[in-house]
C-alpha cells in the first residue's frame, strides 16, 4: 500500500541513494582519491543516520585511520549507525558507541576490548545483535547484514584506485564483494599510492574512495610465539598430540588453533615425530596462518602446502621465498583470504586442534569469563563437524566409524580437539562443572551462553595427564568419565568414578602417557626444534624478521 | 665426545655451575639444607628460596682452582637481598684466605631486591669494596653475564668492577633497566617495548664494542668455559696488580675521552660504526664468531 | 603463604642415605623440592609453603599420588612453591627423587 499504483514500480532506489552519496562527496574527492585532511567531512557526506558501517577490522589488520576519523565525525550528522565487522579491537570502535554513534553491533571478535564492550552492554549503551562466527559473520553480509558503507584498508592504491591487499588480504574481498555490489560505499586508506601496484588484489571500480592515512595500518603479530616460553608441561600434551592423536589417525590435513600449546607441537614435528617416523605421514596440508613456529617444520620438509587467513608480521620474506609452500601472488608475495581460508578449514581439514579456558562434563568449551565479551572468531567453524563434508580420507572415515559404529550409513567425522592443561597458575580449574559462559550470558542478556565448541563436536580432549577419546563413548556417562579421567588433580578431575576411568583406560578410550609409550621424562625443551625467536630467524636463514618487542639480541 | 650445547640463557643457576665447572669439582658453601632464607621474605609472605636466589662455593675450571657464584635470576629476578648479598661478599671474603685463581661471578640480576631494599643496598656497597679488596689483593673477579636479567642496577656497577667481563649477546649490562627509563622519561627516551633498541643499548655486541666486556660468546655454556678457561689461564701465569695507580689513571682517561666521543649517540649502531662495522642493520644477527673477527680486526 | 606438613608411611626403604638434592627454581609458577635423608625409614615427610591458599585437599592428592609412584622412606621433601599447577609440582617431584636417588654413594 505504500506505492500508488498510478506510479511505476521503482527497482533502484538504493542505486538512486548511492548516487545521491557520491554526488554529495564528489566536491570533497579528486576522482576517487580523498585527501586525509578532507575524510572526515567525506564521511559525514556520504554516510546517512542508521547506516550499516563495516569498518575493517580482523584479529589482525585494522582500517585504524578510518576508524579515528569516524570517531572525530559530527554525532548529529553521523549516528544511529550499526557497525558489522569481524573484530571490535580499537579503543575508537568504543569510543564510537560512548559517543553514541553506534547504537547497534554485529561483529565475532572483540579482544582487548572485551572488558570494555561488557560494560557498555550491561549499561544499556549498546545492543548486541550477535556474536557470530567469522563465515556466518561473512554470510550475513550477503544476506541482512550487507554493509552500506565499508571502510577498508589496502597496503597501496595506483591512482586509478586498483588496490593492492598484498599478504594482509584476510577479509578485504569479502567485505567489498558484498558492498561493492549492493549499492554500497566502499572507502579504502591506504599506507601509501604507487605508480603501478605489485598486483590488483581489488579492482579500482569496486572502490568508490581511496585516502592516504597518515601512517600506516596498524597490524598486530597476533600468532607469534615466542619459543621460550614453551613449558614442559606444554611439551608434554604435545607428544601426546603427536603420539596419540595425529600418528594414531594419519592426520594429514589440519588446522591449529593460536596459543603456546599448538606452538609446542609445531615445534616437535622436526624432532619428536621425525624420531616417530611421521614425516610425510602428518602433518603435510594446512589451512593455518603462517605461525613462525613452522618455520622448523616447513624447512625439514614436513610440510606441503600452507594456505593462510591472513598474514603474520616479519614473515613476508621468507614466505615470499617459499611458494612450494605458500599462495603467493605472480608478484611474488603472498595473498591470504580470511573466508577461503575458513571454508578450507571447515570443510577440508581431518582435524582442528585448540586451546580453550574451560571445559565442562559435556565436553562443551569456552574461553568466555564473567565481564569480558570476547566473541568467537573463527575457532567454532574449525572446531565443528562438516556436516556437508562429501569426500572421504582415511582419518575422517575412521573417526566416522568409532563414532558411529553401529550406523548403518557410513559417514566420517571431523576430528575436534581441545588441549588443555588441567589447571592454570594457582590451581584455578580448566575442568568445571557449570562454565562462565552460562554467567556472561546472563549479565549481557545473551540468548545463548557463549560457547566456543560444542561438547558433540568435541572429539578429543588433551590434557597433561592424557587423551580422552571421547567419540568413543558409547554413552553421556562414560563420556563425563572420560573427561574426569584426564581432569587431573581438579575437582571434576578427583571426583571420578575410579572404576570406569580404568574400564575406559582398558578400552583405549583414554589413554594416559604411559599406555602410549611416552616417557614424560623426555619432556624437556630440549625436544623443541627452535628454544628462542633467534632459532626461528636461524633457521629461516635470516628470512624471518620478527617484530622488535620479540627479539633479545 | 659430541656434547650437544647447552643454553646459558635458560639454564638454571645450578646447571650453570654444573656445566661451567669441571665435572664433580664443585662443593657448594650454605648449600640449601642449611636454609639460609631471606628472613624479609618471609615476613613479607612471599615465596623464599632455600639459597635464597645464589648459589656459593669451591670448584675448579681447566683445573684452576676457583670462587664461583651463580645467580638465580628467576627468582625474583635475581635480586640482591640480605642473605643473598651476604653469601656474594663471603665469597669474596674468602678469596682472601683460599687465594684462588680468580673469582667467578655468573651474574643474573636486575640489581637490589625491593622487598629489602636497604639491606640489599648496603649489600650491593659492601659487594663493590669486596671486590675491590679481592683485586687489589691481585685476585682477579671474573663477571659471566647471559641470562634473562641481565646485570642491572647495583650488579651493573658490580659487573664493570670486574677485571674481566664475559658476555653472551643475549646478555645485558645498564644501570636503570630499561623500563623504569620509560616510566620516568617516557617512551620517546627509551621505548623498552622496542627490544632491538633495548639490546642495541646494553646488549653483549654493543658492550663488547665499547669494550664495556671483554670477552663475546655464543649463547653455549661451553662457549662460556672456553672463554673463562681462556682467561684463567692468562691471569694464572700474570697476577693481577690493579693497585697500579698508573693504570687507573688511564682507564679513567679512556672513559673520559669515551664519553666525549660518544657524547651525541643515541643509538647503538653509531658504536658500531666507529667500530668499523660496515652493515649496520646485520650487525644483529652476525654470529658471534664473525662479530669477534670483525671487531678484533677493526683498527 | 600456606604451611603443612604431611606424613605418608611406606614400605620402600633407601638402602643408602644419599646426600640432599634440591630441583626446580622458586619462580612464578615453578617450585623448588629439596629432598633429604634422615626420616624414620617407613617415613616421607613432606613439607609444602605455598602462596596458594585453600587447596589442601589439591595438595593432598597430589602428593598421596607422588607417594603412590614412588614409595621412597626415610626422606623428608620440603617444597617451595610460587603458584605451580599440579601438574608442575607431580613432574619436580619425579625430577627430584630420581635425581636424588641417581646419586652415587
């Protein structure tokens, strides 16, 4: 009833829209090109009250500039607005809402300001319209959560506007993909314009506004790890991993999850599973940013393909050396796509592996705690069965088969395994019988308490006492047992049923380092292939330049 | 026999001396079943140490008889303390009976224990004079410098008392660590975040190249052997005579025309320019034994 | 800080009294374990200081466990502790009764 029907249909009022945008910018642009001192003002010009914003942020690359000017535009003129993007890392993306700008947020991730975004929730001054995985996140933009403006950041622009993404592709081409081609504006800064690029990585007619930010994106190194502060303990759960998870299963294709534990068995491929006779047999295909901790692997040979979400800062180098390994540009530097990279991880990948907080009786984990809302990221998509998964590998099929023995339709599963030590510093519990999530959902008026992995998917729990086979259970019982069997000294842990844990034990449902053969003696830092950031620059053959805060030398 | 090398950097105090020394040739002093611990500590409720952060005693390196103390600078961070402090001056107290070789002090500190910072202090004071006494009795006192710590604050000043200073690159020497710089001067005057800075500042190349110690050495207690064993022997068949007022008056000439040469630099690599270093920006990652060979062959 | 001391009686005795050994650094989240000889020889005394308060019972467990393993009399273990995981303590522990016992005469 809206539209008289003496009027003709209207099909391109957005279009209408984003012509009416450009037209109230083009007096502040020269072509495409926008001058840093004139982005604020291009931004009030173009963007309307209850826009949709995406502004690029992923758990590495930040629009940083972009951010800033949209903080310093005029409350009256910008507001209302509804930002959409992976990661709220900025103090800016908050000090948008304080301002408020923002009255509504979609994202996946929100890392250090996690603090700060559950107190602005609990006050009332943002809603929260879900924390989303990274694809699902990506899938909406095509769907209800398309950006109208998208404020993205390149490394270059050439004049015409062609950008180049280079190593830090990660989530550019999806976010531009889905505003670009829904009337939407697409506003880049770049940290610096060039005669001609490297290569296009977006081309100039999806881009409406390119600016020159003052200093360049910021990008944080958020998947080094320093080797030196590997613990025995952690190398421990990483010759488990090896011995009783990987070897067992002939896991080939993979994904690690970020932490100190992934980096400890990254460390001992070269060693411990090289003494096992596994090179070539694990390990060789990964969906995986390019952690410097592979550098030991990737040069014993170990390794035979790596495609990356995103970068990591001081290996552009030596994966511009390494394309047998990498996906590397004709340019000869590398490209890295965030939603690719997940769909690898989902669909292609036998095993996810990752560090959680907590872990309760039904195998559910999370890495929620009380007034931090830290969101998912990518880890759930990794970390969940494929139920769309058609092609078989050995693994998939047999991790099928112990699940489901008694099916009368063959399937495979994906292998999801948590690593975990039982307690951290000061005895507080990784096991527990009610997780936090179950608080946070409660203090931020969630719908859902905010697990990373759920339990069903779970199907393996590492921990310094041993391996839990938990899609061997037959019964919810059993796999509560099996959880407490290698809960350690923590309460769930010495409240197990002494009987069944051995029952499971004589079963192999868990299996504790003794019954694998591993002499937790050997579990020294002598095992790992790098001790030190300085191994991974040596073996590297000084190709690895690794962000200043990480060096001693 | 094909030893593998160990890390001084991680290795514990212990596994230092065990290393370093020769093998079963070691006999420590207040070893840790008498439980010297910080008494301060205690009333502090803090964790103590049954050696209270350092271990003391007797050994022998390429035969040598020598003193050796080793700091624990994982226990908080190798500080000095009372006890601690007292152990370090015994030591050298005893160089003045037992007459060793040379007293080796394997440094790990980032200087006086806050929890007891007047006891450390007057520890720290009483540790400097004993080292003086012990070289001016012609024992030489060795400082070995490559763990975490570094040797900051009083150490600092300990370490560059030493006749003889040997270092690792991963090892450090400065007065205020470069953090408190930071918060007291801010960021634009040492930006501690910046470890390339940090250990071109006060790391083992550029205090070798100032001639601050005189020994370079890879991250290897072997290496830290070869070097001590090296230099015990040179001062074994030349006793020390540092009381020679001569000689004083020309280190001191030398720091003098030192601080005025660098009196402008702000950065480590114009050390080691004027050291005849041609690429600056390698300088880091040169191995130890080519940084030697380079520097000992500059004029 | 936290002060116990817990008595396990065993039957394995030390044929010789090797003498004390200590493992392990006090640093934030490690400990040191000294073990000595001298206790009755159906004895092992351990001695725990902690900053972790409240988690006796996790000690208790941890070290009738330790005790379980190796069911060494005649030494009193006195440990120092600065907030090490149950995992870490059970591991020295191991480290420093084997090297203890690994002692020659």
């Amino acid at each position: 009833m809206n539209r008289p029907s003496s009027q003709p249909a209207t099909w391109d009022r957005e279009k209408q829209n984003y012509q009416a945008r450009l037209a109230r910018g083009a007096a502040l642009a020269s072509g495409r090109k926008v001058s840093a001192d004139d982005i604020v003002r291009l931004l009030e010009a173009v963007i309307e009250p209850g826009d949709r914003v995406c502004i690029e942020g992923n758990n590495q690359k930040q629009a940083d500039f972009l951010a800033k000017s949209l903080a310093r535009t005029d409350p009256a003129l910008v507001r209302e607005l509804h930002l959409v993007q992976s990661v709220l890392a900025l103090p800016e993306h908050m000090d948008l809402i304080e301002q408020g700008q923002v009255s509504r947020v979609d994202f996946s991730f929100s890392g250090q300001q996690a603090g700060r975004l559950a107190t602005l929730v609990e006050q009332g001054r943002i809603k929260i319209g879900a924390i989303h995985t990274y694809l699902e996140l990506f899938g909406r933009y095509f769907v209800d959560l398309t950006p109208k403006v998208a404020l993205i950041a390149a490394q270059m622009a050439d004049r015409d506007g062609n950008l180049y993404t280079g190593p830090n592709t990660e989530d550019t081409p999806a976010i531009v993909e889905a505003a670009a081609f829904k009337n939407g504006i697409v506003i880049a800064q770049v940290n610096e314009v060039v005669e001609k690029l490297p290569r296009v990585d977006i081309p100039a007619d999806w881009v409406d506004y390119f600016v020159k930010a003052p200093t360049p994106h910021y990008i944080e190194p958020l998947f080094t790890r320093d080797p030196a502060q590997i613990t025995e303990i952690q190398i421990l759960m990483a010759m488990i991993a090896i011995k009783g998870l990987y070897a067992e299963y002939g896991i080939t294709s993979l994904n690690h999850g970020i932490g100190f534990d992934t980096a400890a068995i990254e460390l001992l491929l070269p060693t411990y599973a090289a003494e096992l006779g596994l090179k070539g047999k694990i390990c060789t295909n990964w969906a995986l940013n390019p952690h410097p901790t592979m550098i030991p692997a990737i040069e014993a040979g170990f390794v035979q393909s790596i495609h990356s979400f995103g970068s990591e800062v001081g290996m552009e180098r030596y994966i511009a050396a390494r394309p047998d390994i990498f996906f590397v540009g004709r340019d000869g530097s590398m490209r890295s796509n965030r939603a690719f990279s997940q769909v690898a991880g989902h669909y292609a990948c036998d095993l996810f592996i990752g560090s959680t907080l907590q872990i309760d009786l039904a195998g559910n984990s999370s890495t929620a705690t009380k007034g931090r809302i830290s969101g998912f990221g990518g880890a759930p998509n990794m970390g969940s069965d494929a139920r769309g998964r058609r092609h078989a590998s050995p693994a998939w099929l047999r991790a099928g088969r112990e699940a489901r023995p008694h099916a009368v339709m063959p399937r495979g599963q994906k292998l999801v395994a948590q690593i975990v030590e039982t307690s951290r510093e000061h005895m507080q519990p990784a096991f527990v019988e009610r997780l936090d999530a179950w608080d946070l959902a409660e203090s931020s008026g969630m719908e859902l308490p905010p697990v990373m992995i759920y339990g069903e998917d779970v199907t393996h729990i590492i921990t310094e006492e041993g391996i839990a086979h938990l899609l061997r259970c037959e019964t919810p019982e059993e796999r509560e047992q099996a959880i407490r069997g290698v809960a350690g000294y923590t309460q769930v842990g010495l409240a197990r049923d002494r009987r069944m844990v051995e029952n499971l034990r004589d079963r192999g449902i868990i299996r504790y380092p003794r019954d694998l053969g591993i002499d937790k003696r050997m579990a020294t830092r002598d095992l790992l292939a790098a001790r030190s950031i300085k191994d991974l620059v040596l073996a590297s053959g000084g190709l690895y330049n690794p962000p200043k805060h990480f060096r001693n030398w | 026999m094909n030893v593998k090398p160990i890390n001084y950097f991680e290795a514990s105090a212990r596994t230092r001396i065990a290393c370093l020394v020769d093998p079963e040739s070691f006999t420590e002093f207040c070893p840790p079943e008498l439980r010297h611990i910080s008494p301060h500590l205690v009333r502090l409720n803090a964790p103590v140490a049954f050696d209270d952060g350092v271990m003391v005693g007797r050994a022998r390196l390429a035969g040598h008889p020598v003193l050796i103390a080793s700091q624990e600078g994982k226990f908080n961070g190798g500080a000095v303390g009372e006890v601690h402090g007292a152990k370090l001056r015994g030591l050298l107290d005893k160089a003045l009976i037992e007459r060793p070789v040379a007293v080796l002090l394997l440094v790990d500190s980032g200087g006086v224990r806050l929890h007891e910072a007047n006891a450390g202090l007057i520890a720290i004071s009483e540790l400097m004079r004993a080292i003086l006494r012990t070289q001016s009795a012609g024992i030489p006192v060795f400082a070995l410098i490559g763990g975490s710590c570094g040797a900051f604050g009083g150490m600092g000043i300990v370490s560059r008392l030493c006749t003889e200073v040997i270092i690792s690159e991963q090892g450090r020497i400065g007065l205020s660590g470069p953090e408190v710089i930071e918060t007291v001067k801010g960021v634009d005057e040492f930006d501690s975040r910046d470890r390339a800075l940090v250990w071109r500042i006060t790391g083992g190349k550029v205090r070798r190249a100032l001639g601050d110690a005189t020994r370079l050495v890879g991250d290897d207690i072997g290496a830290f052997r070869a070097a001590t064993a090296e230099l015990l022997d040179k001062h074994a068949g030349r006793p020390l005579n540092s009381s020679d007022l001569d000689d004083l008056t020309a280190a001191h000439s030398n720091l003098s025309i030192r601080a005025q040469r660098y009196d402008t630099a702000r950065d480590g690599r114009i050390i080691f320019q004027e050291a005849g270093f041609t690429e600056l920006e390698s300088v880091a990652l040169l191995p130890v034994d080519d940084f030697n060979r380079q520097l000992e062959g500059s004029p | 800080m936290e002060q116990f001391v817990m008595n396990f009686t065993v039957t394995n005795r030390l044929a010789t009294t090797p003498s004390p050994r200590v493992c392990g650094v006090v640093s934030s989240g490690n400990l040191e374990v000294l073990v000595e000889s001298g206790e009755p020889e159906d004895t092992c005394r351990i001695d725990v200081h902690t900053p972790a308060e409240g988690f006796r019972d996790i000690w208790s467990a941890v070290l009738r466990d330790f005790v379980e393993r190796q069911p060494v009399g005649g030494v009193r273990i006195t440990i120092n502790d600065a907030g090490a995981t149950p995992a870490v303590v059970s591991l020295r522990l191991d480290q420093a009764i084997d090297f203890f016992r690994s002692e020659k005469p």
